[in-house]
C-alpha cells in the first residue's frame, strides 16, 4: 500500500509540489496564530489570585460649589462623610464587605504606583519595583487574596486588621536583584524599606513583613510574569481628623453576598442610591467590575477575534483548494479507481488511498513549516509569555495543534471527493473508457 | 478585440460556470471571502480617515494629541505627560498664523448627567467641551439656533448646544433654543440644535457640546486640563510651514518659562499619523506600519490565489482540446490568453459583489467592534459605503485577485504547443 501511494504522489508530482508549497505556507501562518491564541488561552485560564464576581465599584461623587445643595461647612468633613456612606453600606443585608483603597489599587484599573523596595536585615536583597497598594482590611474580603500557606480571605483581613500602619503585606513573589524569585514566606517579620541608590543615605521608614499574599495577575490576559505588590494598611484615624479632602483619591468598593439576585443592584440603584448623601457627597453610580473587566481585555479582545478570522481564513482556504484539487484528481483518474476496484481493492481502500496521500503531504511539508517556525520563535517574532519566547512545551503544543487543525481540513477536503471516487462503478467507468 | 467577441467570451465563461459548478463555487467562494476581508480593512481605514461629513476637512487638519512638559521652579519639579494643556494650548498655539483656523477642544468624551430642570427627566450623555473655532472645522448642520460664539467663550458663559437625540430625550421636542438644562446640577442655557453626528466622526460626535472654560494661570506653564489641538491648514501644501510656526511657537514658550522642557516630536501630525500615535518621543513608524497593512493584503490576495491558480489549471487542462483547434484556426496566443482572463473575471466579479456584499453587511454589524464606536450612534450613511470610490477600490482588488489566480495558467494555455493540446497532453 505504502509503494501505491508513493507512486500516486509521485505520478502527480507537478501538482503535488504546488500542495506542498501551498501546505507549507499554510501551516508556517496557521502555526503563528495558534501560538498567538495559545498563549493568551494559558493566560486566560491560569489562576487570577483574585476574584471580582458579585463585586462593584461605588462612584462617589461631590456636589460642585454652584449646587444648590452644596454645603460650605460640609467641606471640612468630607472624608467622615465618606466613612458615613461605607458604614451605611456595610448596613445593607445583601452585602457581603466594602473596602476602601486609594486609587489604583482595585484589580483592573487603569493606573498603579511603583517604587523599588529593599530588604534590609541581613543580607541586603534589592527587590526591585513593586506596586504600593494602600488598603483598608477588608480589601481581601472583597477581591478574595488569599494568603501564600493557604489562609482564607477572612483570616488575611483580620491578621491586617490588627497589624499596625506602616506594617506591610507583599505578594510572595519577592524577586532578588539578581534575578532569582526566593520564597517570600521565609521574609516574614523581617524589615523592608524603599530604595535609595547608594550614594545617598537611604532614611525612608522600615516596614515589618507580616504576611504574604498569593501573586495575582494584572488582568486576564496578562502575559507577565505575576505582579508584585506591597500592602500598606491605609490610616483611617488620620483620615478622620484631616480637614483635607481625600475622598477624590480614595476607591470604595463593595462584594454582593453569593445568593444575591441580579435585579437587586438595578433596584437598588433605581430607589435606594439617590438615599445615599451625605455632606458633599453622593453615590452616583455602581460599576461591576464585570465591566471594568471588559474595559481593560477590550483591546486584548479585538486582537483575539482578528486572529480568530485570520486563522479561519486559512482554514476554509485550504479546505477549499484540498476540496478542488482532489475532486478534479479523483475525476480524472475515475478509470484508474475503477481498475483498482476491478482488481479487488475495497472501498475503504480507494478512500484511504487518497486520505493518505493528503496525510503524507502535510507531514512532509510540516517538517520544514517547524523548521521556519523555530526561527520565527528565535528572532522572537512572536508574542512573549511569562518573558519568554521559547518553552519547549509551548513550541511543541502549537506545532501540533497546527498539525491536527491541518489534518481535519485534509481529511474533510480530500474527504468529500474520496467519498465520490469511493461509488465509482468499476463496470460503468471502464466501459466509458 | 469587440465586444461580439466579449460577448461570446462571457456566454462560455457562464456556460463553464454550469458545467464545473464545484470548481465555480469554490473560485466565488475563495474570492468572496478574501475580498470581503480586504474591504473590511479598507472600510475601517477610509470611514476614519477620508473626509466624511460633518468632518470634511480631515484632509487638511494637523493634530496635536499628545505631550510632555518638564517644568522645575522653586515650589520644586513638575511634569506632565498627557494632551497639551489648556494654558500652552491658548496661549502660543491659538495665536499661530499659518493655519486657517486654530481649535482646541477636549481630548476624549465625558459622561455626564445631564436633567431637565422643570420636567425633573435626567439622563447619561456624551458631553464635550470645545471652543468657537470648533465650528468653522466640522460643518455641523443646524436644526435650530446657532454655535455659540467667541464672545460667549471668552466670558465664560454658560451655554450649550444639543444634538437633536439630546434635545429629544430631554425635551422631546428640538425646538428648545433658550430652554435651560442642568450639567451636574448647575444650569446652562441651550443655544442650538443640530443634526445627530455618528460616532464614526470622533471630533464631532457628542450629544452636549459646551464651551472650554478658561483656566489661565500665567505664573506656570503646567495649567488647565489637557486638550486636543486641531489646525486647519488652508492646504495640504502648509503642512510643513504649520510644523515650522508650532516649533517657533514652542521656543517661544520654552524662552518665557526658562526652566521648562516641552517635547512633542514632530507633531502636529495629519489624521492618519494621529491615529498610530501614542508617544510624544517618537513619531509612529508609518512606513513599517504601511508595510504590514500592505503585507497583510498580500496575504489575503495571495492565500487564496494560490489555491485558485490550481483549480483554473485544471480547469484549463480539460479544455486542452478546444485550445489546440483555436490555435490551429489561426487563434492568436493573446486572445487564448485573454479568453480566460475574461472567462475567470467573471467568476472573480461574482465572488467580488458576493464579498463587498458580505464587507458592508460586516461594517454595519459589527461597527462597535471593528471600528471601535458604539453601534448605537455609528448611523453609517448608506451614501459613505456605496460610494464610487469604494466600489472601484473593490473592482481594483477583483482584476488583481484574477491576475494573480489565472494569470499564469491562461499564460501557460496559451503558450501550449498546438499538437500536444489537440492530443490533450
């Protein structure tokens, strides 16, 4: 059977190197795409480190001086106002936690603060930059951080509740200057301060590790290496007796017990947000952070669906030319089946005399396509994953699903008018001969 | 070469179409979906760059979107990355003299809560602050009233203009000059109405604009919001003299406050730079992003051509025969070969309407996604996408799909030796 089929290969050389050539370029652009949207699959589906379902992000907002029902004494207790409105919030049954953080720090914004951070006993570790994160407790309540040995949201908030403020949390992924990613646990309780290069003398404050949380990502799509993130604990008493407004700095956030209903955050933005003012300020607006999730993977999305019609482009053209191709050969070597058939060979045979023919092309033209894409990966032409360009087992797994995504088009290609040349009447096809 | 001959030409090319419908469907198909994908890129590209109403000076405006100011003074070192700001904006763009007009507006749309104050009726809608200059770039249509004007700018006042879905959903009426609206619970008086823009029109589109409020704070450079900058050239041909007067004008900034750095690159750019741009260091490299649009339509040109190129080889190969007695007959080679370019065009013109055909359907359907606007205001004009010049860019893509899927095989055929092709070898 293998000579056969070496020998119909052979016969039809002059349009067999054309396949070749077509198949080779085919899965060379086929294989960029499934790496594109390979990686950005592992991304979607490897753990956050957080979790927003049933969570919304509370738009205060302050009456301008020309309102009517603005109030100059209110002005100076704007951030007891605040406090107000997230004690009122907290009354609601329906809702789990609210938290309060400054800006930037809530999963899926669009702006952070970075600072390079250094431990200081003994052996001096430069960790490099981490996001500064300034949050009240119940901000894992809210986004579910959960601790690195395992704690539960619940147990992080209260071990942060009672820490005292210049203390920190940091994610566990504590990064020597060098390189080297080093268990942030065995750290904990020992002192950390902000850098300052060498020549000067570093003065900031020292923080004492408490605890670490699990690294999260910056967002669904995120190719990076996990974030890095210190917690401060924010300081209500200082707020509290500040005259200074820093409400517009401050998020508030709120989590939605499990069981709520869907209805009841449009109820209640409808009859119970107007409810809520105090002094200055007002709610006007609850944001999923379904939304702010959509906002933020929106471009990542965009991408996503032009190398999803690129990649079906590819794919409906190489069925279509298989499909024309084959059906003009098996046409025109009906009455070579036809004597094949005479001679004994089954239907099942002729069918997969041409499947096979097809199969042996794309695993000859697959050979040089890994080849091109090998060095498509060295000149890292491609997407970065985790800072990488090259893992074996990413190279390996897209050149394979190229090669079945390929091998269904042959086989639904060639299949169609292998089927046809599978009926052909030994009898009739030779009598017309 | 007459048009009987083209005539005959096309009655075989359908006869073919009859007689090879597997083949015929594949070449419509291949075509359609390649053309389709190559218009809807050209669509996307022309409906934000070609000069489309009320934007119809696209062609002659340079931008300024984005910048960065460094600024060190005794209260100690500021900087702002960003849109230019109003302080700069006013001060030394606006009095430029090259551009026919100087207009500065906000950089991206605000939602706001804008109500009725008598009815109580509120509603979200898209607001933008821009200045009376505004009004001599993008021709606006009126229903009712007018812009409101320099004088009303500079003194602040509190005036606004609707579009007609504004005025309807806060009034249900558009003949409401001089009604009063609340913007965040302070009142403004409404000067005009006028026709609803899609949102494809990104300058334009707004269901609220308002007057920019002045901010200028002369003891630093770094003041008022960021805004967008958008000069009118009288011609194309200004361009260079406008960048020329913006740098004069920003040494001139930079030697009034001593201490500052502006950096801006080689803005203001045309509508078609501003669109790639996202750094104020460098300029986006048009050339490389030429290239890659340019490489993209190879590959949705060639992808399918290949795999044509094999279909009208075979389908050649079956009319060997006919070629061999032509050629005998006296046919010359240029008409064999332009035979099948005729017979293959007509497939390719089919799969061409099938594919302009599928591209319109994909523009007004997924306009939120491909073009980045919400459906809901996209209101693409049937005019726009009908327009001569789209359907020409489309007949040019079909002559090139045929060239580049029949060319050679019609050149093979017609090259084909007489006495093999009447033995139909």
């Amino acid at each position: 059977m293998i000579s056969l089929i070496r020998k119909q290969i052979w016969n039809e050389r002059k349009s067999n190197v054309n396949l070749f050539i077509e198949l080779l370029l085919f899965s060379v652009l086929t294989w960029y795409i499934v790496d594109f949207i390979y990686i950005h699959m592992l991304a979607h589906f490897s753990p956050k480190g957080f979790d927003t379902t049933n969570c919304y992000t509370v738009g205060v907002d302050v009456l301008p001086e020309e309102s009517e029902d603005y109030s100059p004494d209110a002005s100076k207790t704007m951030n007891n106002d605040l406090f107000k409105i997230v004690d009122r919030l907290k009354q609601i049954p329906e809702v789990d936690a609210v938290c309060l953080s400054y800006r930037s720090a809530h999963p899926y914004g669009n702006s952070w603060r970075q600072d390079d951070f250094e431990c200081v006993t003994d052996t001096m570790i430069h960790c490099g930059k981490y996001d500064i994160q300034t949050v009240s407790s119940d901000f894992f309540n809210v986004f579910r951080y959960r601790g690195s040995n395992g704690e539960t949201p619940d147990m992080m908030a209260k071990q942060f509740e009672s820490m005292s403020i210049g203390d920190i949390f940091t994610t566990d992924n504590i990064r020597k200057s060098n390189h080297a990613d080093i268990s942030a646990t065995d750290y904990i309780g020992k002192t950390f301060r902000f850098w300052m290069p060498d020549s000067i003398e570093n003065t900031n404050p020292l923080h004492t590790l408490i605890n670490c949380v699990t690294a999260p990502k910056s967002g669904d799509f995120d190719l990076h290496p996990l974030r890095k993130i210190v917690f401060f604990k924010i300081d209500l008493t200082a707020l509290a007796s500040t005259e200074a407004d820093k409400t517009r700095y401050i998020d508030v956030d709120l989590r939605l017990k499990e069981n709520v209903s869907s209805d009841f955050i449009a109820q209640f933005i409808k009859t119970e947000l107007p409810k809520y003012k105090e002094g200055n300020l007002l709610i006007s607006n609850l944001t999923s952070f379904n939304q702010l999730r959509d906002q933020m993977n929106l471009a990542t999305m965009i991408k996503f669906r032009n190398y999803l019609i690129g990649m079906s482009f590819l794919l409906v053209n190489l069925f279509l030319g298989l499909l024309g191709i084959f059906w003009f050969r098996t046409r025109q070597r009906r009455s070579e089946i036809a004597l094949h058939k005479a001679l004994g060979a089954s239907k099942q045979k002729v069918f997969m005399n041409l499947i096979a023919e097809g199969v042996i092309l794309l695993t000859l033209a697959t050979i040089p396509a890994i080849i091109i894409d090998y060095f498509i990966v060295v000149y890292e032409l491609t997407t970065a994953y985790q800072e990488a360009y090259f893992t074996s087992f990413r190279f390996v797994s897209t050149v394979v699903i190229t090669y079945l995504l390929m091998l269904v088009m042959i086989v639904i290609g060639i299949g169609i008018p292998a089927w046809r040349a599978m009926q052909i009447e030994p009898a009739e096809a030779l009598h017309e001969e | 070469m007459n048009n009987t001959m083209i005539k005959q030409y096309i009655q075989q090319a359908l006869f073919s179409i009859r007689e090879h419908k597997l083949q015929s469907a594949i070449t419509i198909v291949g075509t359609a979906l390649s053309i389709c994908l190559i218009m809807v890129l050209f669509l996307m590209q022309y409906l934000k760059v070609a000069p489309l109403s009320p934007e119809n000076k696209r062609d002659r405006i340079l931008i300024v979107s984005t910048v960065r100011i460094d600024e060190e003074s005794e209260s100690g070192s500021g900087s702002m990355t960003g849109p230019i700001n109003h302080n700069l904006a006013k001060r030394y763009v606006s009095e430029m003299k090259t551009p026919e007009v100087v207009s500065i507006v906000s950089p991206y749309h605000a939602t706001r809560y804008i109500s009725n104050p008598i009815s109580k009726k509120g509603v979200d809608l898209n607001t933008k602050q821009v200045d009376a200059n505004f009004f001599r770039l993008i021709d606006y249509t009126f229903v009712n009233g007018t812009p409101f004007t320099q004088e009303q700018e500079d003194a602040d006042a509190k005036v606004v203009l609707l579009s007609e879905k504004a005025a309807q959903s806060l009034f249900g009426s558009v003949d409401v000059v001089d009604q009063f609206i609340e913007i965040d619970f302070v009142p403004f008086r409404v000067t005009g109405v006028y026709k609803d823009v899609s949102a494809l029109s990104s300058w334009a589109y707004a269901d609220v604009l308002m007057p920019y409020v002045h901010q200028i704070d002369y003891t630093q450079l770094i003041a008022g919001y960021g805004v967008y900058t958008l000069l009118l050239a009288k011609s194309k041909a200004d361009f260079p003299k406008i960048k020329e007067e913006f740098q004069e004008r920003m040494a001139k900034a930079k030697a009034d406050y001593p201490n500052t750095q502006i950096t801006f690159a080689n803005q203001p750019d045309p509508i078609e730079v501003s669109l790639e741009r996202y750094s104020y260091t460098t300029d986006p490299d048009m050339m490389q992003i030429r290239l890659k649009q340019l490489l993209l339509v190879l590959i949705l040109l060639l992808v399918p051509a290949i795999n044509l190129s094999a279909i009208s080889q075979s389908r050649l190969r079956n009319r060997l025969a006919e070629i061999g007695v032509r050629r005998a007959f006296g046919g010359r080679r240029v008409d064999i070969i332009v035979q099948f370019l005729i017979e293959s065009l007509v497939l390719t013109l089919v799969g061409g309407v099938i594919g302009l055909g599928f591209s319109w359907l994909a523009i007004a359907s997924w306009s939120d996604i491909l073009l980045n606007a919400d459906t809901e205001a996209l209101r693409i004009s049937l005019q726009v996408i009908f327009s001569t010049t789209v359907i020409s860019i489309a007949f040019f893509f079909c002559l090139l799909m045929n060239l580049l899927s029949s060319g050679i095989p019609a050149w093979r055929a017609g090259k084909a030796n007489i006495v093999n092709a009447l033995n139909k070898q």
